[in-house]
C-alpha cells in the first residue's frame, strides 16, 4: 500500500487552500452574519475551477479523478469559512453537471454543459419532495410525453441553490408504474413560465447556500431537455449520489482540520490554574479523540476514492466514509464548543459553525439510516433495495 500524495497532488491542493483563504473568505464573516448568498463570490471560486472539478477540459473542468477531486475539495474546506457556499458548489458540480457530463447527449453538452463548469449558470439539482425523502423514487411529480415534448407537474422542497438557480435537473415519474425504472430526469431552465421557485426559510446551519421549493404546473420541455433515455433518471441520479456521497464529504475532513487547528491553539494558550487547560486529560483526551476520528475519516475517504479510479467495487467504501465522517463532524462540533465552554457558543465566535453545518450532513445524500441500511446489505444483512438511490 503507497498512503503518499504526490507532489503534484501536494500543490495542487495547497493552491485551492490558498485561494479559500485569501479570496473566498475575505467576506465570509459578513455573509455568515447576513446568511447570504454571494453570486460574486461564487463567480470567483467557478473562474478558478471549483464548479467542474472532475469534468472532462474540453467542457471546461479540470479533467480530476476522484481521489484527486477528493483532495481538492478537502482542501477548499480546510480553508474556507463559508461552508454554505462550499455546500452550493458541490451541489451544483456533483449532482448537476456531472450527470450532464456523463448522461447528457453531445447536443445538451454543448449547449450547457460549459457554462455550468465556468459558473455563468448555477444548477441545482431537484428530486426531494414533500412525501419522498428516503424513498427517492417514490416520485409524484410526473411527466406525461406529448408529441415531441413532455408536460411536468408536481412539487419539489428542499432544492439547494434554487433561488438563485439558472437550470434545474428535475427527477420526474414517466411510466410510475415501473417504480425506479420509470422515472425520467429533465433540465428546465429558471425561466420556465411553468416553473415557480420559492425560497424556503432560514436555516440553522450552511446558512449562505440558499434552497427552496420548485412548483411545476404544465411545465413543458421538449425531449431534447432530457438527460438519457426515457427511465434511466433513477440510475443516473444514483450515479450523480455516488459522486456527492464520496467526494463533498472531503470538504467535512478540511473542515474538521481546520477547527482541530483552532482547538489546539485555544488547549495551549487558555490558562486555568497556572497552567494551559491542554495539560489536563480530560482536554487532551478528547482532542486525541477527535484526531482519531478526522484520521479514520481520511482514509475512508482516500480508500473510497482509490477504489472508484481503479473500478474496484466501491459502494460499500463510499457508504462507510459518508457515514462515518458526516457523524464524526457532529462530534467534532460538540467536542469544540465543550473545550470552549462559554464561549462556545457565542455565535460571534463562530465555534459552533461546525456542529451547525454539520448536522444536516446526517441527512442529505442519504441519511445515516440509509447508509446503514446499505452497509448491512454489503454483510449479507438485508436483500437488495433501491433505497435513497
């Protein structure tokens, strides 16, 4: 086993830390403070390729394996304070354009697929809905075929980026009959007229990624907006999951490493009874604890990776790393706001941001439950089920 990362891979991630630092969290502290979105910004962070990271270049991404990938993303939520908007980016690379990347025809590529990579549109991808969260597939938004054309209608909620979106990827029944084989996937541009956006309320956590709920009434697109064929949206959806679950994850491991970092620094300068509170067991403990965890949570993610660039079976991997680091954030935000006791949480000091953040990583891409469910199927626990894709 080679554990190394090149030197090539060294730099690269250095670079993508260095610009989070020094450009993407300039304003962050306002923007956390306003919860707001900042398309300026996001233009930014495209220009420099986090919107399109493993697409191929000739469509204006960087052409990065999954690892690779990996280590970008890790390396942007090491060093940026906004993890809304790291959420919003991820979002819109992994589950929109990848999916139009690897399913779309030559014509939607054309047409979209570059200024989805570059930023000048932002996707937001549109399955959730009000009686499906787990049971993806159970869609009631349906999609009946006229002509050369079809007409959408139904609700979505929960859509990340949906206020500020220019293009939708929407999941919708064709044949609900057929369960996980009828189902169709369509990008509908925001303009739409039989599309309506409204923005969801204010959230406790990845406050400047906006989302909202999409309304579809006599919504129509005509067939050459659908991605695939007619019935694969189910399995290019899991696909599209299959990269979320592996790779924004990273962004959870940069973004363990850089409150570890602030928590040292507050066990070794914070003094109680003459000495640094990082003396007494019970705080070093806890840090040690929380090192072995972010460590675990590495090389799940590592391992994940490697294996999907070999085409080795990977569903299980990418299962045990999402599972593990999105609850070992979880923890890790409880153990930084216990070391920083009062002040932890003030909002002001932002310690709480992780705990925050990382609370609603134990449900999108799949709940914890789910992935459970799944890794207890990989022991010969469970027979096989579509859950969450």
């Amino acid at each position: 086993m080679d554990f190394r990362v090149s030197e090539e891979q060294r730099r690269y991630a250095e670079h993508v830390r260095g610009f989070a630092e020094d450009v993407l969290s300039v304003s962050a502290e306002a923007r956390l403070a306003e919860g707001r979105f900042d398309r300026a910004v996001w233009h930014e962070a495209a220009e420099f390729g986090l919107a399109g990271l493993p697409v191929p270049e000739q469509w204006g991404g960087s052409g990065l394996r999954a690892l690779d990938t990996m280590l970008a993303i890790e390396a942007l939520g090491e060093g940026c304070a906004d993890m809304g908007l790291v959420f919003s980016l991820c979002a819109h690379m992994f589950a929109c354009a990848v999916p139009i990347w690897r399913h779309g025809s030559d014509d939607i590529c054309d047409h979209y697929l570059l200024k989805v990579t570059s930023g000048r549109l932002i996707a937001a991808n549109a399955i959730t809905e009000p009686e499906s969260g787990s049971d993806a597939y159970a869609l009631r938004t349906h999609a009946q075929r006229d002509g050369r054309r079809y007409v959408l209608n139904g609700q979505k909620c929960f859509i990340t980026n949906a206020p500020v979106a220019d293009l939708f990827l929407v999941y919708a029944a064709t044949d609900p009959s057929q369960s996980y084989f009828g189902i169709s996937a369509f990008l509908v541009e925001a303009d739409n007229p039989g599309l309506k956006v409204v923005p969801e309320g204010s959230k406790t956590g990845l406050v400047t990624s906006p989302w909202g709920s999409l309304y579809l009434d006599d919504c129509i697109v005509d067939e050459s907006s659908r991605l695939g064929p007619e019935g694969a949206g189910a399995s290019i959806f899991h696909d599209s999951m299959t990269w979320e679950r592996a790779c924004l994850f990273a962004a959870y491991v940069g973004y363990m490493q850089r409150v570890l970092a602030k928590c040292i620094h507050y066990a070794q300068s914070r003094r109680q009874y003459q000495r640094p509170i990082g003396h007494n067991q019970s705080v070093s403990n806890r840090l040690v604890d929380y090192k072995l965890r972010l460590e675990a949570g590495r090389l799940l993610l590592y391992r994940a990776g490697w294996l999907y660039d070999q085409g080795e079976p990977y569903e299980e991997a990418v299962a045990q790393s999402k599972l593990w680091i999105s609850e070992s954030a979880v923890q890790g935000g409880l153990d930084a706001i216990q070391l920083f006791g009062g002040g932890g949480v003030l909002r002001e000091a932002g310690v709480d941001r992780l705990l925050l953040d990382s609370l609603p990583a134990r449900i999108f891409s799949g709940t914890s439950e789910i992935q459970r469910e799944v890794l207890a199927r990989h022991m010969g626990l469970r027979s096989h089920s579509p859950l969450a894709g």
